[in-house]
C-alpha cells in the first residue's frame, strides 16, 4: 500500500493542527496563569524569551496548521497587548511590563517569518 501526496498533506495538517490547539492552550496558560507559569530559574530577563517563544510557537504553528494569516497575528498581536493589561488589572500576583508585549511581538513576528521559509526540495532518485 503506497501513500499518496494528498494523505500524506492531510496527516501533516492534522499534525499542525493539533501542534496549533496545544501551543494556543500552552501560550494561555502562560499569560493567563494566577501566578507566575514556570519555575523561577534566576536568569534575569529569561521571561522575556518565554514570552517570545510562546507567541512564536503560536503564530509558526497556526500558519503552518492553515489559519488565515490576517486573523491569526492579529489576534496574537492584540493578545500580547491585552494579557499584560489583564496581568496588570486583574491579577494581583502578577504585574504587566510592555516589555513583555514587547517580546510577544517579537516572538509573533518570528514565528510568522519562520513558518514562510520554504524548505529546499532534494530532488528523490529513482532506482
């Protein structure tokens, strides 16, 4: 039994899809966690590459999974901006810093440039 290209792309967008549902449920619980989500490592500033690599797994994930460009880094680049006001207002063990937002742009803009990069095709060999 051989498996054709168009089984083998609708296995690679279940597996982007569902790599989607668990960063998008990783990045929520990152931000919008009572507490602080994570170990305290005692490397300074190191929330700052979490931020960054839980908004670009995000974004690399939903373009790779089929999520319309448009909406997606929209709504995470809205989110970058509204989780730090939540933390701000309403979670009293955390505190909001724009230079999270900051980062979470970063990690947006990241994840999108990466997910555009095309791999280059090796050509198979026939025997």
């Amino acid at each position: 039994m051989t498996v054709t290209t168009e089984q083998r792309s609708q296995a690679s967008t279940w597996v982007w899809r569902i790599a989607f549902v668990a960063a998008v449920a990783l990045q929520l619980y990152g931000v919008y966690a009572p507490r602080e989500a994570g170990p305290n490592v005692g490397i300074p500033q190191i929330d700052k590459v979490a931020h960054c690599l839980l908004f670009g797994a995000v974004a690399f994930t939903g373009l790779k999974a089929g999520v319309p460009a448009r909406w997606l880094l929209g709504t995470l680049a809205a989110n970058a901006v509204v989780s730090e006001l939540v933390q701000h207002w309403f979670l009293p063990q955390r505190d909001g810093d724009p230079f999270d937002a900051l980062a979470d742009l970063t990690g947006v803009a990241l994840g999108a440039w990466l997910a555009t990069l095309r791999r280059p095709r090796v050509p198979r060999r026939t025997p």
